[in-house]
C-alpha cells in the first residue's frame, strides 16, 4: 500500500506499507502535521498477491478478500497567517 499527495510539480509519499498484515487494523498518525495545499490529488494505491490461491478473490471484510481503505484527517489552517 502506498499513498501519495500529488500537486504542481510535486509529488510525496504520505505513508507506505511494504507487507501488510491482516492484525494491524488501526490508525496511525503523523508526529508533526503533513501539510497538503488546496487542488492536491490523493492516491492510495494497493498491490494484491494473489498468486497461491486456486479461487476468484473479491472485495470484502474477511482475510482472504481484497480491501484496500485509505482515511484522511484534514483541518483547514491558515498559511503565513501568524497561527
């Protein structure tokens, strides 16, 4: 999983996850606030090895379906305002 903020001319990595495993079903959060400026694209993209199973593999909750979720929290600040 890979997520990426993409603006004019810029591109960075939010946050990137090499192998995941089903158990980690949490949140996690930045130390310092990453900032994103208005008209940036988000993209969450996910890889899915699938390659051992004999069976169709579909979306859902359990642990042999595909998901791939990305949450956001966003605050609108000011920039160069002082705050």
């Amino acid at each position: 999983m890979r997520v990426t903020a993409t603006g004019p001319g810029d591109e960075a990595c939010l946050a990137q996850v090499d192998d995941y495993h089903f158990h980690w079903q949490q949140f996690a959060f930045y130390e310092q606030p990453q900032p994103v400026r208005a008209g940036t694209t988000l993209r969450v993209d996910c890889t899915y090895d699938t390659t051992s199973r004999d069976t169709t593999t579909t979306w859902g909750y359990g642990t042999d379906d595909e998901m791939c979720i990305g949450f956001f929290y966003v605050t609108e600040g000011l920039v160069g305002a002082g705050k």
